[in-house]
C-alpha cells in the first residue's frame, strides 16, 4: 500500500494505493493517526487507486473517525470503486460517511 498526502485549502487529501488489508491496515491507522496529532481535523481518503479493503481496514477507518470525532473533524472518502465500493456499501458506511464521486464534488460540499 502507498500513502501519498497533499493540502487541499484547510483539508488535507490522502490517497492509497494497493490494498488495505491485516498486513497494511496498521500502517495505515498509523499514518492517519499522526497527522490527527500534528493537527489535522478533516480528511478527504481518495480510493481512486485502491484495489481492496479487508475488515481491518474497515476497523482503521472507523479508529480514525473516532479520534477524529473527538477534534470536531472528519473523514470524507471519494472515488470508491468495484470491490472497495462493494464492501463499502455492505458494511453501511455510505449512511456513517459523506462518500463522493469525485474531488471536486467533494472539496464543493465541505
């Protein structure tokens, strides 16, 4: 998995690529949980490139919400595709999360 992170107004993007699964899946709590303590409150996940997610990268990403929660922040996701949208949409997280199409779409609603 790769974790590349760039500033986008007073949001920062992140985006992954490869997979999201037990092995990585620490990693990246890890990454996103560092940059909640270096003060970053709002987050767009691009999952543009991500070809998986496991259920301990579902357990990740409601950690992070959770710490986020507590700074008054948030977690938005975009481009979600075929599986990772799949499983998404089986575990509910389009009624837990804000969930857009694209960047733009996004960036407009927050």
């Amino acid at each position: 998995m790769e974790i590349n992170t760039r500033k986008q107004n007073n949001t920062l993007v992140v985006s992954a690529k490869g997979r999201i699964d037990a092995v990585t899946a620490p990693e990246f709590e890890n990454s996103l949980s560092d940059l909640i303590t270096n003060g970053e409150t709002t987050f767009l996940i691009n999952f543009n490139n991500l070809d998986y997610i496991s259920s301990a990268g579902l357990r990740s990403i409601l950690a992070t919400a959770k710490k986020l929660k507590e700074k008054k922040g948030e977690i938005i996701f975009y481009g979600l595709q075929g599986p990772v949208k799949d499983v998404f949409n089986i575990a509910g997280f389009y009624s837990i999360f804000r969930i857009f199409n694209t960047e733009e779409e996004a960036l407009k609603k927050n």
